[in-house]
C-alpha cells in the first residue's frame, strides 16, 4: 500500500482563506488592519524570493505590509534604530527580520531587540522560554505548521514515539517543545546521533529538518508512520525534501511531499501570528483556529 500523501498546499490555502475572512471581520467591526513588517538586510537570492511571497500574501490576506530593505553592509546600530521604530509604531503588530543576516551582524542581539508580542517568528528569547514552560507564546511558524498538519493526520498526539531529525532553534528545538507539549515521546536527533536508522524505526512521527537531500529511506521507517519533510534542498534533479519520497511512501501511512507540502504552511502560519498578535495588541480574544 502506498503512503497517503499530505496535501499542504491545499490546507494552507484553507488556512489563509479562514485568515482573510477574519481579517475582514477584525476591519468591519473594529476599524483595525493587521500590518506585518518585513527587514531584509542585503540581496541572499532565496531571502529574495521568501520576502516578495511574504509581501504578496500578506496583502492578499486583506493585511498591510511594510517592507523594509536595507544594504548589506548596513550596521547593528542602523538595524536596532528600525527594529525601535517598527516596536513603537502603532500600525504594525509583527516585525519579521529574515534570516540569515551578515555576518558582520550580531543576530542574537537583533532578533532579541524585537518587541516580544510582535514577534510573529517567535524567535526571541523571552517567547522561546514561554514555548518550552507552556506560556502562551507566540510560536515559530513552520513548527506550528508541521503540528497542524500533524493533528489534522493523527488526532490525538500523546503517546506517540516522536523523531525529530534536527535541532536548529528554527525547526528542530521549537517542534521538539511543541510535540512535547502535545504528550509525545520526543526525540531529538542530529548529525551526531548513533544510529540514526534504528532511532528513526522506533517513530510513529517522524520530522525531517536536517537539510540533506533524500537522506531518510523507506527502510527507516516504521510501517503506517507519519513523515513531515522540512527539507527544501536544491540539487541539480529540481527541489527535493529530506526524505527520499518514493521508498518512504512504500512504508509510511502518510508523508508530506516537496514542494506541496511544509513550505506552504510556513508563510500561511505566519500570517495567522500576525492576526494573533494584532488581536492581543487589541485586547481581543485570540483568531478562532488560528493558535494551538
Ligand atoms: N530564514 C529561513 N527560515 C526563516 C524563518 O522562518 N524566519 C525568518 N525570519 N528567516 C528565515
């Protein structure tokens, strides 16, 4: 039997069109329009394209964008003066500072600069902390799109042997958090794990973040498991996952494909923590369906 293939395309555009008729609610009935502000620093190709999308389905979604490119040899004090500006501005209730930066900038610093309720990546310190002690955060967004495609697929989490391949503070450490949160068994996995193949076995949920083409094979997995490829690696054969797709849907009970899959969720669930976080700069009750 072959694997059922995890169509995120289709949920995120159910996903924005649930955002936009909110959106349109929030104006009718309080005069409020959701802003995201976008820094790009320098010209990173992929950055490029990341930015332009983000721009043009914020907009779509009945939100403002602001979109603010600087050089790439602008400076720290230069970034943390807009970063001052973009926290005390009123029309704008997320800031996105797209990663990576120079590396002549202090990341950490910037990033940390960001007012901690417009901080629709969730990548500061102080919302990282409220992930991991069960406060409400706002939550990085391509982990928050793995889990809602993981609770659509499976229901009920708890219990679950959990694999996560990766731990970068993007994907892999947020998405182990959130799977715990949910009562999963979480296991985090890198590139020093011991036998990677045999840990990958034991999972009912399997999350590929590790950024190298086609490494996870179908005899890994464990029969009827659910595969969420994070993965978008470029090679000469076109954009390929994490996981070698074809084998692993000979196993698996469900696997997301790429492209299709986690890439659209990323951008939609961005736009949902930009209305979360309009509605909390407001003093409104959360979007309906929108947090966990
Ligand atoms: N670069 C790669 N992924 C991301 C992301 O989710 N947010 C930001 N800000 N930069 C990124």
């Amino acid at each position: 039997m072959v694997a059922q293939r995890i169509d995120g395309k289709v949920f995120a555009a159910g996903l924005r069109e649930k955002i936009a008729g909110q959106v349109a609610a929030l104006k009718d009935e309080h005069g409020i329009t959701p802003g995201l502000a976008v820094v790009l620093v320098g010209d990173d190709p992929a950055s490029q394209v990341y930015v332009a999308s983000k721009g043009k389905q914020t907009v779509a979604a009945g939100m403002n964008s602001y979109e603010h490119r600087l050089p790439a040899d602008a400076g720290q004090a230069e970034l943390l003066a807009l970063i001052g500006r973009l926290n005390a501005d009123a029309d704008v209730h997320g800031i996105l500072v797209q990663l990576p930066l120079p590396a002549h900038i202090d990341e950490a610093e910037i990033i940390n600069a960001i007012a901690v309720k417009k901080d629709v990546d969730g990548f500061t310190v102080a919302n990282t902390g409220r992930l991991a002690t069960g406060q409400r955060a706002m939550v990085p967004c391509t982990p928050l799109g793995c889990l809602m495609l993981l609770r659509d697929q499976l229901g009920d989490l708890s219990g679950k042997n959990a694999v996560v391949i990766g731990r970068s503070n993007i994907v892999g450490k947020p998405m182990a958090a959130l799977l715990l949160a949910d009562s999963a068994t979480v296991t985090v996995a890198h590139s020093r794990t011991k036998d990677l193949p045999d840990v990958v076995r034991g999972a009912d949920i399997v999350v590929a973040a590790v950024g190298r083409p086609q490494m996870i094979k179908g005899d890994w997995i464990k029969p009827g498991a659910t595969v969420i490829d994070v993965g978008i690696n470029r090679t000469d054969a076109g954009l390929v996952g994490d996981v070698d797709y074809d084998s692993v849907a000979q196993v698996a009970g469900a696997v997301t494909p790429v492209p299709g899959g986690v890439g659209p969720m990323t951008i939609a669930c961005l736009l949902a923590n930009t209305l979360t976080a309009c509605c909390r700069a407001n003093g409104l009750p959360d979007p309906e369906g929108l947090t966990l």
